[in-house]
C-alpha cells in the first residue's frame, strides 16, 4: 500500500514537473539598438516570431530580458525584420514560446551570428532601402479591441472608465450586437499615437486588448 501511495506521488511530481507553460502574445515589435532580440522571456528561451501581416515564422533565441512594461513586446535587429519581411510602419508580430532543444539552440545562435556579421557589411544598402520605403504612403491604421463582452454593463462600464483616462473621446467606440459587445479604441495613425495610449492604458490596467491593423 505504501509503495502504491509513494509510486502515485512520484508519478504527481513527475507530471508536474513536465508541464510546459506556453507563452503566447500579440503586439508590436521595436527595432534592437544593439542588434540584440530582447523580449519577456528569459534569456536563452526558444521563441517563434510570426509575422502577422504575411503569416512568416521564424525560430530565434532570446538575447535579453525587458525588465519593464514596454509598449513593444519584443525588439528586433534589422535583419529579423528582413527575413520575416516585417512592415517598419506596423510590425505587427506574435510571439510564441517554443521548447528548447539544446542542439538547435547550439545550432541556430551560430547561424545567427554568421548573419549577423553579413547584415553589417551591407548595412548601407539596407539603409537606403529603408528611406525608399519610409517614403510610401501609409493607409492602414491601429485599432485596438477589447472584448466581446456576454453582458452590456460589463462594456458600458468599461466604457465609461476608457473615457475618464482618455481625452480624445472621439476616438472610443462601441460595436454592440446581442450578447456580442465590443468596445474598441481608434483609428491611430502611427505608432507614436499606439505608444502614448498604452501608457495611458497601462497606468489602470488595462492592456488586455487585441490588436487591429487595417
């Protein structure tokens, strides 16, 4: 009987020991300074980089950690946003923990480094890319969505505290059909305007939104 009990605790810690917490997360990404891929994560985790425009994934592992609240979820070296072709205006991304197999991970920071020395021989050219491309006319813009709510008092009170922290009241909407209520923030025109409603958004807790870009 004893040995029954110990086995079925051993099998518990065991179980446990094996979940696998799975980080999932949606928002826009900041270009890395220092040509390092920082996010959320612990250094050396595993994530997957999706682009959200074109569907494009690729697999990187973490430089650093953000130790703060950030606007951006993740920041990126140029040469990510190249290869998942990642829109400057609207780098709209989502990021996905992933398993770590230490040989790939061996593997992939090698190759990654190998990139990163051929990025900086061409490091003119892509900044003359760049200027041609800051150069079209931008159309889409920001929309962030919180919701759907099963109950219209939940919206209608959430509502009433978006307007109190935010002063351009023009820019919150409601979106009601039975039992579907939303409430969404915008058009935001840029990522400056995206930035300073997250701040705003942040300081009551409220950036639990989805993201829009259209």
């Amino acid at each position: 009987m004893h040995k029954r009990i110990l086995f079925i605790f051993f099998f518990f810690i065991v179980s446990c020991s094996n979940k696998y917490q799975v980080y999932e997360k949606t928002g826009f990404a900041g270009v890395s300074k220092n040509n390092k891929i920082i996010s959320y994560l612990q250094k050396d985790s595993l994530i997957k980089i999706t682009n959200k425009n074109n569907k494009v994934s690729k697999v990187y592992k973490v430089d650093d950690q953000l130790k703060s609240t950030d606007p951006r979820i993740i920041y990126l070296p140029e040469i990510v946003y190249d290869e998942i072709s990642l829109n400057r205006e609207f780098p709209l991304v989502l990021v996905q923990s992933v398993r770590e197999n230490k040989s790939f991970i061996a593997k992939k920071a090698k190759t990654f480094d190998e990139e990163k020395k051929i990025n900086k021989k061409v490091k003119t050219e892509t900044i003359e890319v760049l200027k041609i491309d800051n150069q079209k006319v931008i159309t889409k813009k920001i929309f962030l969505d919180f919701g759907p709510f099963y109950y219209k008092t939940y919206s209608e009170t959430l509502f009433r505290l978006l307007s109190l922290n935010i002063k351009n009241k023009k820019l919150i909407y409601k979106d009601y059909a039975p039992k579907n209520h939303v409430i969404f923030i915008g058009p935001l025109k840029n990522l400056t305007e995206y930035d300073n409603i997250y701040l705003k958004l942040g300081k009551i807790g409220l950036i639990g939104f989805n993201i829009r870009v259209q």
